[in-house]
C-alpha cells in the first residue's frame, strides 16, 4: 500500500500534501525536521491520509490534491476539523 497524506503546519496553518509507503515513519521524519520542505514549519498535524493500492495511484492522487479543486476537496473534508 502507498499513502497520499496531508499535514497543516501548527505554525502557519498551511498545508503539505505527499506520498509515501511507510505512513508512521514518513510522518515522525516531518516533526524530526529530517524532511527539508517542512523542517522550518515544525510541528506539523496529520489532518487527512488515503491509500492506493500502488504507487502510479498514489502520485496521482497526489498530483490532484496539491491542484486548486483538490485543495478544495481537502479544505470540504476536514471542513468541522479546520474550523474547531
């Protein structure tokens, strides 16, 4: 299984959309500061994740997310969590 994630940085509230094969470990690197995109928006919250059954899917799903109607979509999902 491959994994299409996306966080929101606690100190900017701005999102950071990827993929990956490992969830967990992919996850602890962000608030490790190992992962050079989002080390200077520390701490990051885990708000949405989806799983493919394969890679080709999974930076697809990506791909869309990080586009302006999947934003958009991201923004509807979580809309009760984003607003308290």
């Amino acid at each position: 299984m491959f994994y299409v994630y996306v966080l929101q940085s606690q100190q900017d509230k701005k999102f950071y959309t990827g993929y990956t094969k490992n969830l967990k470990l992919r996850f602890d690197g962000h608030n490790k500061g190992k992962i050079c995109s989002t080390k200077e928006r520390l701490p990051m919250k885990l708000i949405y994740y989806e799983a493919c059954l394969n890679q080709q899917d999974a930076t697809h799903r990506e791909k869309y997310l990080k586009t302006y109607h999947g934003k958009t979509f991201i923004k509807k999902r979580v809309k009760s969590y984003l607003i308290g």
